[in-house]
C-alpha cells in the first residue's frame, strides 16, 4: 500500500485477504478493519452532515464601500524601514491598495495611514472587513472616527 493510499473498499480488500487466509467471521473483521483504519479514514472522509442552505454574500451597492483590510508582515525592510504592507481590497471590483507600512506602527498610526491612502480618495466606507489583526483594535477605530471628526 503506497502512505495514504487507504484502502479500495472492503470488497476488493476482502478478496484480496480470501486468497491468503481464512478464518471465521472473516468478512466482519475485514470491513471493521477498513471502517477503522486510520489511513482510510485520513484520506477518504464521509459526510454524513449536509452543509446546508448557501449563504449568498451581500453585494456591495458602490464601489469602495465594502473593504477588506489584510496585513503581510515580516518583509525585509526598504530605504525608509517599511517592513510590513497594508493593503486594502475593495470587495465589489477587487481593487487593491498597497500601502507601506511599519511593523512598529501603532494603531493611530495606521489609522492616520488608512485615512490618508484611503478614505481621502475613496470617501467613508461602510463596512471594513479584517481578520482581527492586533492593529485593528477599538483603538484603531477611535483614531479613525476621531480623524474623520465623527
């Protein structure tokens, strides 16, 4: 058996074992070892669950309402010691900004670069996606709404 081939099924593995051996109960040991084989089960996955209905996306109405905002950190760093890059996707026409940022930046600096590669060019979004990056904290949205005079 190659690694993590499994195994074909318990037929062929039972006539596979019928040529060389035999004993009582053969074909229930046969097709409880292959229901428990670790490789079998690694490899070969049942769903039992359905998934369920599909959650449609809301899409967004207006360009550059709905972003993700994402972080690539641990670069190496460049003439002006930008190690990181901030980039900012715009959900409806995948557009992307990539911004140069600095590891050691704190969340009102971010805030401060979002605001001036960003919402000066684009306006007031209406939502921000992220994946909870340390930078994008309560403090970061206090600096942002403080900037923007809200």
């Amino acid at each position: 058996m190659k690694p993590y081939s499994g195994h074909p099924g318990y037929q062929k593995t039972l006539i596979t074992v019928k040529i060389f051996y035999y004993w009582l109960n053969l074909k229930r040991d046969v097709v409880d070892f292959v229901a428990r084989c670790f490789d079998c089960q690694c490899v070969k996955p049942e769903c039992k669950n359905l998934g369920g209905l599909i959650q449609s996306i809301a899409i967004s109405e207006w360009k550059w309402k709905v972003v993700s905002m994402e972080f690539i950190t641990g670069l190496s760093r460049i003439v002006r010691k930008h190690d990181s890059i901030m980039f900012v996707v715009d959900k409806l026409m995948k557009v992307v900004h990539f911004i140069l940022v600095k590891s050691i930046f704190s969340t009102t600096d971010v805030a401060q670069v979002f605001i001036r590669d960003v919402v000066r060019l684009h306006g007031v979004l209406k939502n921000i996606l992220s994946n909870r990056d340390v930078k994008l904290t309560s403090e970061f949205w206090k600096e942002l709404f403080a900037g923007l005079g809200i």
